[in-house]
C-alpha cells in the first residue's frame, strides 16, 4: 500500500497492488481523521460591508506554544485566502496540520489585527466565527465648500467612489468602479468649512470625490486622488468654490 502525504492536511489517496495473479477481493477499512476549521463571518472597511472582496490570510497552526506550520497552503498549494459575497460574508473551510490546538489568522486588509482562537479540535472540525475589521480604514475629508466665496446655503453632498486600476497583465489599464459610499457631512454654514468621513473599498486604487452644492445640484465638481502605494486611513483636503460662470 502507498499512502500519500497529507498536504496540505486535507488529501489522502491509497493504492492497493495486486501480489498474486487473478482476482481478489479484500475488504479494507480506512480510519482517516482529519483537523479543519470553518471560519464563517463578515468583512468591513470604515464601517462599511466589503461585498466581492478578495482578503489574503495567513493563517499560523500551534500546538500550544510550538509552530507546526507558519503559513497554511490550500489544496492548490497557496495561501489561504477569503473572498466575500455581495453581503461582504464569507465563509472558509481549512485544514490544519494534525495536533493543531490553536490557530492565528492575520489578513491582510488595512489595519485588520490578527485572530487568535483556541481550542482547535484535533482531530476535529471546529467553526470559528470571525469578523474581519478594518476600524481606521476609512476616508477622512477637510477643507471649505463655498459659494462665490461664501458658505453654501445648503448642505453639499458629497460621495466617494473607489476605482481598481484594472490591471491584469494584458497591457492598457481600464479602471473598474468598485463602490459608491455616501460621505457623512459636517458643514459649518458661517464660512463653508467642512469635515466628512466616507468608507471605501479595500481594493482601492483610485479615490473619486464627487461635490454637489445646492445651488448647482447638476453640475458636480469631481477630484481623483491616486492612492497606490499609500496606505489606510487616507485623509483628504479639498477647497472648492462654485460660482455660475465656473468651468470644470
């Protein structure tokens, strides 16, 4: 009999080999056990649900306090890794090397700490409910919004949307909107001065802000902010005055 390794903890094969002529029939049992663990949960940046979100994981298995593996590979032999539905939950199912009693999960998502649960049930199945947070990673915004230099008799609205910069290896870049986050607003009517802060997507490549005054509610003023390379939270000053006869 060839028994194969178990790599990555979640694959066993056998292979009988006939040792006399004809054939034979011989009852065999296999007792095969398992370590596995359903990590089940949501993910958010800045408050906001990351629906169709890609998160890496690196997920470290201890027995006790000795490391039995630092980074778990799938069955393709690659790190793990989530990917959220359109609600931005997730669920996972991974395997762990055999005496496994505690498991460490760091994402990779902005400043998402790491997750340390114990007991792991070895052998066993063991769901773990983990919710994946990025609290800082949102958008802050500053600055004035005016009217012909004057505060806006209105409250403006402002949006932020989240663009990737399309690149997947076939040459010219065509951006992809990710989300749209409506910004939360707080506008001081004496000068125009306003702070607001917005959520964004966690694969975020390109910031749009989008401006409307009440006076002009068909006319937005727009900015892009090119954010790769730069890391969570992005914090962002803008000075827009609108009057009549501007262009943009």
């Amino acid at each position: 009999m060839v028994v194969s390794r178990f790599y990555p903890y979640s694959s066993f094969t056998s292979d009988r080999l006939p040792v006399t002529g004809g054939s034979v029939t011989n009852p065999v049992t296999y007792d095969v056990a398992s370590t596995s663990i359903n990590l089940t949960g949501s993910v958010t940046a800045g408050g906001v649900a990351q629906a169709n979100t890609f998160v890496p994981l690196a997920v470290a298995a201890y027995d006790g306090t000795t490391l039995l593996d630092e980074q778990v590979l799938d069955d393709g032999g690659t790190s793990e890794s989530i990917m959220t539905d359109g609600s931005g939950d997730y669920a996972a199912v991974i395997y762990l090397p055999a005496g496994t009693d505690r498991v460490v999960v760091t994402p990779t998502f902005g400043d998402a700490p790491p997750v340390e649960f114990t007991p792991v049930a070895s052998p066993g199945y063991t769901t773990v409910p983990v919710d994946i947070v990025s609290t800082g990673a949102g958008v802050s915004l500053d600055g004035s919004l005016t009217v012909n230099g004057a505060a806006s008799t209105g409250m403006p609205v402002v949006s932020v949307v989240s663009f990737d910069d399309g690149d997947d290896g076939g040459g010219l870049l065509y951006v992809n909107e990710l989300q749209t986050d409506d910004a939360t607003v707080t506008y001081d009517p004496s000068d125009g001065s306003f702070t607001a802060t917005s959520g964004f997507h966690a694969s975020v490549d390109f910031l749009q802000v989008v401006v409307t005054f009440l006076e002009a509610p068909t006319v937005p003023y727009i900015r892009t902010f090119d954010v790769r390379g730069q890391s969570s939270p992005y914090a962002i000053t803008l000075d827009i005055d609108h009057s009549p006869n501007r262009i943009e």
